[in-house]
C-alpha cells in the first residue's frame, strides 16, 4: 500500500487542472485504501442518518480540543477525564 500511495504522490493535479482530473485522482486514492485496508466501498458507505451523527461528533470534538487550548484554569487531570468521557459510548444501565 505504501508503495502504491507513494506512487499516487506523483500524480496529484494542480490547481490548474480540470475538475476531472482531480476526480478521476480522488476515485484512484480511495481505490487504493479500500484495497489497502481490505474494505469494500459497502463497508465504508454511510446513511444520511450514521453521516450526521459522525458529522456531530467530530464537530464536538473538535470543540472540545479548542476549549482545552483555551483554557488555562483546568488542569490537565481534569481535561484528562473529560477527554476519557468523550470518547466513550455512554453505558445506558
């Protein structure tokens, strides 16, 4: 796989170049880590429900990596626990 994405590398369109090109680059990429990583495009292929959810989480987390760079007055055995927690299922009982 590394050698196959070191080869890629050397085919990244510019800026320059069509639309059509840099699809065509981007369905090459993904073909080459759905074959790399034994995936099928099924496997990875989201709901429009599973995609908002995936879309909110990382969204929060993110977040969340901001308020820490922000914030001075928590100390890190704090963050430390909060960061545990977020990612965590939530055990429903």
């Amino acid at each position: 796989m590394i050698a196959r994405l070191e080869a890629l590398k050397t085919k990244v369109p510019n800026d320059y170049q069509p639309i059509e090109e840099h699809q065509a680059f981007a369905d090459q990429l993904l073909q080459t880590c759905l074959k790399g990583f034994n995936l099928t495009q099924k496997l990875i292929t989201l709901s429009a429900t599973e995609a908002t959810a995936m879309s909110n989480y990382c969204y929060v987390n993110t977040l969340m990596v901001q308020c820490k760079k922000s914030a001075v007055r928590v100390s890190p055995k704090t963050w430390a626990a909060i960061e545990e927690r977020m990612l965590r299922v939530p055990n429903n009982g």
